[in-house]
C-alpha cells in the first residue's frame, strides 16, 4: 500500500485556489447576463429557476441564481429585469399568502427577501418599468399593484380596466386566468391576457400612474382570437429589441411579430418538465416606440353631426397593397367595409374613410394593411358607440383654451367626463341641450378621453388632442 502525504499548507493553498477560480467562473458567467439580448431572454420555472432562453430555439441553459432553500418547491411567478440595477424581481411562491417577494443580483449571486404585497391573492404577471424604478404587477382579480424599489414598498393603483371608449373590461380580463406583461422604452404597458384557446393583446399608454387611480385606461391591440395550433395558456412575454414579442407556454416559446397576429412556433424548451415548467419570461430589451403597433400613428375613429364614422390615420412606410377597413359589432367576427389604396413613398401619408352606415349600437375599427412587402398587418381596434337620435360634435380638435360639446338634448342631460390617457378623471360636467364650453387651458398637451354618458346607459367616446 502507498501513502502520499501533502503538507498542510499545499492542501490549503490548493482549496484556496480552487474557491477563486470556481469565484471567478460564477462571476464570469453572471456578468453574462444580458451580454446577448437580441438572441437570448430570461425564464423563470416553477422551481424558481431563473434560466437563459436562446430565442432561435427555445433551448434552455442552467439557472443563473442559487437554489431557494425553501421547504417546499416553490411557484414562482411574475419576473421582471431591472435594467438599471441589474436586478431580478419576482415571487418565489405566488400561490401562497403573502406570497414572498424577492430580488436577485445576479453580480453578487444574493436573494433578497422584499416587502411584503398588501391585499394579495395571488400574482398573475410581472414587470420592471423602463426607467427601474418600479415594478408592476397583476394579482389574481386583475387589481394593478405598484413596488416602490428605492422605498421597498407597495400601492394598490387600481382595480377597474376601462378600453378607450370608457367600456369596463375588468371581466373579460378576469375571465382570461393566464397571461403576462411587459414595459416598453416609452413606458407603455403590455399585457397578454390568454385561455387556452384564446388570447388578447391590451396596452396603457405611459407614463403609468404610481399612485391609486379609479380605473386604468387600456387599448385594445388584439382583439380575443384563437391562440395558436399547439394550445396552452401563455405565462410568460419578454420583448426582443425591434419589438417582437416573445410568448411562453409551460413547455413552449412562440413568438409575436410587431404589428401583426401572426404568432409562429419557435420550439420546446430544453428542460425536464417533470421537474419544473416554465412560469413566465422577461428580458433586457425595452423598445423604444411608441403608442401604436407598425408604422401607424393617429388612427382615429369619429363620429360626425351626420352620424357617419370617419376613419383617420397616418402610415409612414411604403407599401404596395392597400388598406382594407373592416368593422365589428362585437370585436371578434369582422367584415369588410372598405378598401384605401396606400401609397408606395417613404414619407409619412395621411389616410381618411368615411363609414356613412355604421351600425346602431357599438362599432369595432381595424385597418389590416395588405402590403407586397410585408404582409397583412393590423392597426389598433377603435370603438364607437352610435346611439340612435344623437347628435353630438366636439370641438374644435385639437383643442387649446376651450372645448366646446355641441348636444341636441334628445336624451335629456348628460355627463360628459374628461380622462387623461392613465384613465384618471381631469374632468366632469353636466351636459344640457346647446353648447357645453369646457375649460382645458390649464392641462398639459396630449391626448385625452372624452366620454358622455346618457340616462338610458349609451356612451358617446372621442379623443381629443390638447395642444
């Protein structure tokens, strides 16, 4: 038999050695966080794994963070990356009350335990502002909760979704138990809300609010459709840096181009789903567009003293097709009404159609782009409510001092409220047969909502852009 003694202080200088380089290589392999955004995105699984993705693939990589240490297998939920700290917040276990809230700093490889959620029932979907400041999330009966990161504590902001026609669209997005959400580079909020079979695709313009409101104005992108060939609920969305969005089901990764519904099969992830499915995603990108989908901008639908619609709006790409105008009465089954040949310069163009019979009731707008180029592509849904007998016109629009609503009184008095685009009341008047002035001098410029509500329950809806 042969014994090989090592001198004491070999034995620790070699353990030494090895802690640093096994340090050097956990560094090396956190500082590698976001290194790639374009080609790979953050997944957290039900195990509280946060693992890279590879976009082109859906293979999945080891986890990034140390095991929870908690006594129970952990569901973990609602991830967020914070692109100024670096950081990583989430649930560890959203199913369980309080639920426990936490930030990963992947350069120090540390977990830290967060303020604890108020009222909390769950957490369906989480994100981290643009500016990582905040980080924003939805619990299981749709209520909008605000995390101060720099005081570590929490504001309710709302439990009521109300579309740009002032229509509560809490339950449907309550009936829809999956989905997720995600900031973009101008601070507008996305959210997937998905079933099984169906999905919708919803954004609140920026800047959100940071402290309690009424109700969250939301605009409908997506009107509910059916999901995709593979089925499955989406959990997770992550942006990728041109704006496409990637969507997660626990086994699968699709991807959203910008602008379209066209969602394509990337592939499975690479993982033992036995062990642990995958709860959501986020990523390092925040794209910096703005309010509406593709190269549109100030789609508008109106109605006029005659009762007509008329659609307006800009494109500011060529194209080689033209633009068909199709119309709803429910959102969901569309036909078409019209047709605008679009033109094939590269400078911005403006667009106008009139709807001279729209329907009694509410009417849904799309523009769906027929380009040579790029496909079929669709604007943002617009909605007017046409309300037998009424005449209304708001002017002028834009407006700088004083906005005028003109009313006919057919339908006795009526309330006309002003919202700005976060969905708070600015504003609320009576209004009487003749003309109502309001004073909006003192508001800042932008775009707001106003809604007139009649006795009998009918709405009417319009923008108004204030100079």
């Amino acid at each position: 038999m042969k014994i090989n003694f090592t001198h004491p202080g070999e034995r620790i200088s070699r353990t030494i050695i090895i802690c640093l380089c096994t340090f050097f290589i956990l560094k090396e392999s956190r500082a590698q966080v976001c290194s790639d955004p374009a080609n790979v995105i953050y997944g957290l699984t039900s195990s509280g794994n946060i693992r890279p993705v590879h976009v082109g693939t859906g293979a999945v990589d080891s986890a990034i963070n140390p095991p929870t240490g908690l006594p129970y297998t952990p569901n973990s939920n609602a991830i967020g990356y914070n692109p100024i700290n670096g950081n990583f917040y989430y649930f560890e276990d959203e199913s369980v009350s309080p639920g426990t809230f936490v930030s990963f700093n992947p350069s120090t490889n540390q977990t830290t335990t967060l303020a604890t959620m108020p009222y909390y029932a769950g957490v369906l979907s989480g994100c981290v502002n643009e500016t990582g400041t905040g980080y924003y999330c939805l619990d299981a009966g749709y209520a909008l909760f605000y995390y101060d990161i720099a005081a570590n504590s929490w504001t309710m902001i709302d439990t009521v979704m109300v579309d740009q026609n002032d229509s509560n669209v809490t339950a449907q997005f309550q009936s829809m138990y999956g989905g997720d959400m995600a900031i973009d580079g101008a601070g507008n909020l996305w959210m997937v809300t998905a079933s099984l079979t169906s999905y919708a695709l919803y954004m609140a313009p920026g800047p959100l609010p940071t402290t309690n409101v009424p109700q969250l104005t939301v605009m409908q992108l997506i009107p509910q459709t059916t999901l995709y060939q593979d089925g499955g609920s989406i959990d997770g969305i992550a942006f990728d840096p041109a704006g496409n969005i990637y969507l997660s089901t626990n086994s699968n990764l699709y991807e959203l181009m910008y602008g379209t519904t066209t969602i394509t099969h990337i592939g499975g992830f690479t993982m033992d789903t036995t062990t642990e499915v995958m709860e959501d995603l986020t990523s390092c990108n925040f794209p910096g567009f703005g309010l509406l989908p593709l190269a549109y901008s100030n789609f508008t639908a109106s109605l006029q003293p005659s009762q007509s619609v008329m659609l307006n709006w800009q494109y500011s790409q060529p194209a080689g097709g033209g633009f068909s105008i199709e119309r709803s009465p429910d959102g969901q089954h569309w036909s078409d009404i019209g047709y605008e040949a679009a033109t094939s310069t590269g400078s911005s163009m403006n667009y106008s159609w009139p709807d001279t019979h729209p329907l009694i009731g509410m009417n849904y707008y799309r523009l769906s782009l027929q380009s040579t180029e790029n496909g079929s592509s669709y604007s943002p849904v617009k909605m007017i409510d046409i309300q037998a007998g009424v005449d209304i016109t708001v002017a002028p629009n834009p407006v700088k001092d004083i906005l005028s609503i003109q009313y006919d009184g057919i339908k006795g008095n009526a309330t006309a409220t002003l919202y700005d685009p976060s969905g708070r009341k600015v504003m609320e008047n009576v209004l009487s047969a003749g003309s109502n002035n309001f004073s909006v001098a003192a508001l800042s410029p932008g775009l707001y909502i106003i809604s007139v509500q009649f006795a009998d329950g009918g709405t009417y809806t319009q923008k108004v852009l204030k100079q």
